[in-house]
C-alpha cells in the first residue's frame, strides 16, 4: 500500500515537472480572462430595451400625463382607484388644527435614481407661495397662505433634486420647443428607454405609427379602431377622466335663461352617441361622485313649453368633434331651434355653444373651470349657490363634509346647468404586440 502511495506521489511529481509551464501559463491566462471579462461587463453598455410610445396634446414641464406620473410612482403621494390620495414616497402625513401646515414623513432607504442615499434637504420645491421647510433625514414641511383641500392631490408629482433627477428605478429628460412646449419625454432605467413622442394631432401619431417610428399609441379616439385594425393589437376602454359637453354661454342673451338651456337639453334625442353617458363633471369613480342629479331625457312637448319663441345659435366645434356637432345640430334642428356649426382650433373667445371634451380633475375642485369670478370660466355663469359650494368645497378638510358639498354642487350644476355633459369618450391603445399593450394597460 505504502509502494502504491510511493508510486502515485511521484507520477503526480514527475507529471508537474514536465508540464509545469503549460500549467503555470494556463492559469495567468484565465485569470486575465477572467479580470478582462469582469472589466467588459462593467464598462460595456448593456443594450436597453427601446420603447417608442405616442401621445397626442400639448404639455410644458409641470404638465405631465397622468398615466406617466403613475408609472414612475415617485411623488409624495399617489391616487388609488377612488381618486382619494394615499401614501406615496411619504409614508404617512398630518394636517395641523389650522389646516395649512402639512407635515410628511418619507419612507426610509429612499435612493435617487443612481444609488445616492435621500435626504429630505436634497428634493428641491419650487410652488409659489408656500413655504417649504425640511428636517434630515425624512421631514418635510409645507406651509400654505389658508386652506386648500385640493392640495395633497398636487403633490402626485415625481419629487426632484437640484441635479434634476427622481427617486426610483427612471431618470427623466424632457425635450422641449423655445416655447416650452414638450416635445419628447423619455424616462430611463438600466435596462429599459421609454420614450414618449409628442404630436400635435392624431393623424400625426397614427402616421409615424404605421411608418413604424413607435411601438404603442396611448389615448386615440375609437373611431380610429377600423382604420388600425389591420395594423396592431387594440385594447378599447372608456376614458373616465374625460367627458363631453355642450357648454351655454350665460352671457349671451339667447342661452342666459335657465329654462331656453334646459329645453334645449330635453330637445336633444341622443346624448351619449354610443358611448357610457355621463351624469356630472365629476369622475364615476370618485369618491365626490353622485348620481342623484337632475337628467334631461328625450321630452320635444318639455322643450317646447321651455323654449318660448325661436331661436337661432351657433355651436363651435373642434376638428375631432365635429361629426358630434353635427349629429347635435340635426336632432336640435326645428322651427323651435336652428343650429349653424362652426370649427374652431381653440376655446374661442366668444361662443353660444361650445362642443368640448373636459379634462375632470383629480380632486372633486373645480372652482377654477365654474366661479364667476374666474377668467377660466366655462360658461361665464354667475350662479351664487354654485359659487358658495366651490368656496366652501376648497378650504373644508373634512372629507364627509367635502362630499356632502360636492353632492349638493353636482344637484345645483344638472339643474342651472351652465353646460349639459353627454358621454365618457372611449379611446383606443394601439400596440404591435402584447407586451406593449399591458405597459400601460390601466392608464
């Protein structure tokens, strides 16, 4: 046994001295392998996915989309599915007795996107008016001139450093024109390149789509679906966060009355032109949202007793909602109501009637879009109930007491009715494939 063992030692001995160089340089060169490939691995490129995504309208750099704030996540609060906000990047939040001074508490082990650590002293708050004070490493205080109920649903927005950069997995950079119109959004990650392209108009988007420039389109009307269909994957949903409406302007002598608006709602046949008919400016799935408003269905003898003598306005119209319009102006037509149509590319400065899709905020708020003291407003009404419960919904901090306001708002707004909503527009995504679809599948 210990001959065998002998035996053994020297062959491995005898093998090692013969072949001791090839050994010694096979094992430098695998070790400069090895630290060659750990150095292209770190300093080579990985290839990132590149996503194309279409959307149409005009935003400026505080006017992102929804769906892209959702998507990076990186605000100090979010928006559930009741439209009520809930923890984001704070992990809880307290309103004082006064109700102007918001204190937030972010969650711990925050980076910014490239591994830095978060302070609360880094974000960077730039909101007119308002006092913002910060105590490391996660206290954040907002100090505001007097109540605002809306305001913890602004700040669903991606929190920034000086260096422009968010919290999470994605950096973001914008492309803009000298006007400050946004023209390319992309968001970044190690892995991935989301790059949103901006077009003025649908017919642009659905143009660079089919010349294969992007991979998805976000938002299109449906009426679009027919013309795509041989092209890409479509997924159809109703647009909650819209609705179309006929606005009367209350300072014109025709449509000053309360009764002339009112029978020309009775007088419209077909309110919802196909699509999910809308009851109030307010989202359905808002917590604010009632149903128990004053409706106008199909009554020609109603209108009749409403509408006195006859009466002759002009309803202006986008491009896009055009064929509605006109729709509007057959049913109305009559020896009670001539309707002309115009186009127009822009809120007009003067109107009677005025066929628009409104953006529904967030929050049930909408004293900018229906007070009479506002430039903005809609209708140009001058409604004292409605202007009272617009006041008091905005600086009231509790939210039953908020939503008994806005219920009695939506009642008071379907009976003065300074514009008669219709439907929630459908829209379209249009994708190349699955995949992209469900990138944004719920937005």
């Amino acid at each position: 046994m210990i001959k065998s063992l002998r035996e053994r030692i020297w062959f491995i001995k005898g093998f090692f001295q013969k072949y001791s160089r090839q050994i010694f340089l096979s094992i430098i060169i695998t070790v400069v392998i090895s630290l060659l490939l750990s150095f292209l691995t770190k300093n080579i490129p990985i290839r990132k996915e590149q996503i194309k995504i279409g959307i149409i309208g005009q935003f400026g750099a505080g006017q992102l989309p929804s769906y892209i704030i959702n998507f990076l996540n990186a605000g100090l609060v979010s928006i559930d599915n009741n439209l009520q906000p809930i923890p984001g990047l704070a992990e809880k939040w307290s309103i004082d007795d006064a109700g102007n001074t918001y204190t937030f508490y972010l969650k711990p082990n925050l980076k910014w996107n490239g591994g830095n650590d978060t302070k609360a002293s880094d974000i960077k708050f730039s909101i007119p008016n308002i006092v913002v004070e910060t105590q490391d490493p996660n206290i954040i205080k907002f100090k505001i001139p007097t109540k605002f109920s809306p305001f913890l649903s602004l700040l669903n927005i991606p929190l920034l450093n000086q260096k422009g950069s968010i919290i999470g997995d994605y950096d973001i950079r914008l492309k803009q024109k000298s006007s400050g119109i946004v023209t390319e959004i992309i968001l970044e990650s190690s892995t991935k390149k989301i790059t949103f392209n901006v077009y003025s108009t649908t017919r642009q988007a659905i143009t660079a789509y089919k010349l294969g420039q992007i991979n998805l389109i976000l938002g299109l009307p449906s009426e679009y679906t027919t013309d795509l269909l041989s092209y890409a994957q479509i997924n159809k949903k109703t647009d909650f966060n819209r609705v179309v409406m006929l606005v009367f302007n209350q300072t014109d002598q025709s449509l000053k009355e309360k009764n002339i608006r009112q029978g020309i709602a009775y007088a419209l046949k077909d309110k919802s032109f196909g699509e999910i008919e809308a009851l109030s400016t307010i989202n359905p799935n808002s917590w604010a949202f009632s149903p128990l408003v004053k409706t106008y269905p199909f009554n020609l003898q109603r209108a009749r007793e409403l509408i006195k003598s006859p009466i002759t306005l002009e309803l202006a119209a986008s491009p896009d909602l055009l064929p509605i319009a006109e729709s509007i102006k057959n049913q109305l037509n009559s020896d009670l109501v001539t309707i002309n149509t115009k186009v127009v590319t822009s809120t007009p400065e003067q109107f009677q009637l005025l066929l628009m899709e409104y953006n529904i905020p967030v929050d049930p708020d909408q004293y900018r879009d229906w007070h009479s003291t506002q430039v903005t407003n809609l209708g140009k009404g001058a409604d004292e109930k409605i202007d009272k419960l617009l006041e008091d919904g905005r600086v009231n901090i509790d939210q039953k007491e908020r939503k008994r306001i806005y219920i009695d708002f939506q009642k008071t707004f379907s009976e003065e009715l300074p514009a008669l909503v219709l439907f929630h527009p459908s829209v379209i995504q249009v994708a190349r494939n699955k995949t992209y679809l469900n990138l944004f599948k719920n937005n």
